[in-house]
C-alpha cells in the first residue's frame, strides 16, 4: 500500500485524511493492524503525526485503538448498524423533505445524471465506479438540502456513512448491481412527486434494504 509524501503544514490532518480514503474505499480492510511504526515508514514522517492522525480516526469511530495491542480499522458491529442505519434514515430524510422543497429540473436532471452513471457502471461490473457514484448521490442530496449548521454537525458522521455505503455495495452481487444503481431513480421519483410521506418511505426502505445485505453477506475481517 502507497499513500505518498505528505508534504503539507497540517502533516497530521494529511495522513487522516489519507488514511480515511483508504478504509472508506476497502484498501484497509475492517480489523486490520495499523502499526504506527509501519506507517510512519510509508509515509515518511515520524510516528508522532501518525498517533495524531489514528486519534482523530478514532473519535470518527473508523479506527478502534485499545491499550497495549494497538490500533485496528473499525468493524461493523449489529449495534454499530442499527445506530447508523436508524440515524442516517432519519437525518436522509430530513435531507430529501428539504430538496423537495426547493425541487428545480436543475436538482432532478444532476441527481438523475449520477443515477444514469450507476447504471452503467453496474452492467459493466465496475464495482469501485459504483460505489463512487452511490457516494455522490447521497452527498449531492445534502447539498442540494442547503442546510450549512446540519452540513457542519454531521460532517464527523459523513465517514461512518461512508463507510455503511461501502460495506452495502460490497454485499452485492455482480447481478444485484444494477437493480441496486436503479433504485436511486426511485428516490428522485419520490422527491420530484412532491409527496412528503413517499420521499419518507422510500429513504426508509433504501436504508434498511443496504443494512439487511450487510447482515447476510459473510464476514469480511483480517484479525490475524
């Protein structure tokens, strides 16, 4: 794994950053060991910015650190789940009653651009495209909802989103892709029909759909 130099002033707030990349797109995989020393050693700076980088990861909840055996990537527990997946149904819709509200061809016509790319990724099997691009839609929704205090708030929980959506996408099937890139029309259907308790089931069901899958699929841990 190369993360490359870290040449900028906030050495530590780099290395997090990089660091976050790699757990949210599956290159640290849940359980995994980060030694500092090892870190240190790729990145090219001392072990000090990299305690302060695996700190911060930790008060986001993508890290675990525990005394004397070190520092892990974060796993999904059932109550690590259900806390996300209760919290983000309720904050998402929130999100889409406000885009709904100040709903414009220009809102539908981006959303459903993104969707169109997910299609197309899905047939190809492009995996990482669409995972991305799941990323992008439910990111664009909050930004459409032009709430600046909710975007500051919750922008802590943004990688443990992040990472729901990963551990979703990699449940899926090669054949379960597409019909999972098309539900996201359903979402902008709902919110363009202008009905406030349909854009509330949908986000609802989109939710607990990803969550069951996550359930189902095999564990996916490097402990040893």
């Amino acid at each position: 794994m190369s993360f490359g130099s870290v040449v900028t002033q906030s050495v530590s707030e780099q290395i997090a950053q990089e660091l976050r990349n790699a757990i949210q797109t599956g290159e640290l995989k849940p359980g995994e060991r980060l030694v500092e020393r090892t870190l240190a050693s790729q990145m090219g700076v001392s072990h000090i910015p990299i305690r302060e980088a695996l700190s911060k990861l930790a008060d986001e909840g993508l890290v675990d650190r525990t005394p004397r055996r070190g520092a892990r990537v974060a796993a999904l527990s059932e109550k690590d789940l259900a806390e996300i997946s209760s919290l983000r149904t309720v904050l998402e819709q929130f999100v889409a009653s406000r885009v709904q509200a100040e709903w414009s061809e220009a809102s539908e016509r981006a959303l459903r651009d993104i969707v169109k790319s997910m299609v197309e990724s899905s047939h190809a099997g492009d995996v990482s495209t669409m995972f991305a691009l799941d990323r992008k839609f439910h990111e664009t929704l909050w930004e459409l909802a032009d709430h600046r205090i909710l975007m500051s708030t919750v922008a802590q929980l943004r990688g443990r989103i992040n990472g729901f959506l990963r551990a979703a996408n990699d449940a899926l099937t090669t054949a379960e892709l597409a019909a999972h890139a098309e539900s996201h029309f359903d979402i902008v259907d709902a919110i363009a029909s202008g009905d406030e308790d349909r854009v509330r089931v949908e986000i609802a069901r989109h939710i607990e759909l990803a969550a069951e899958r996550i359930r189902i699929s095999p564990a996916d841990s490097d402990d040893e």
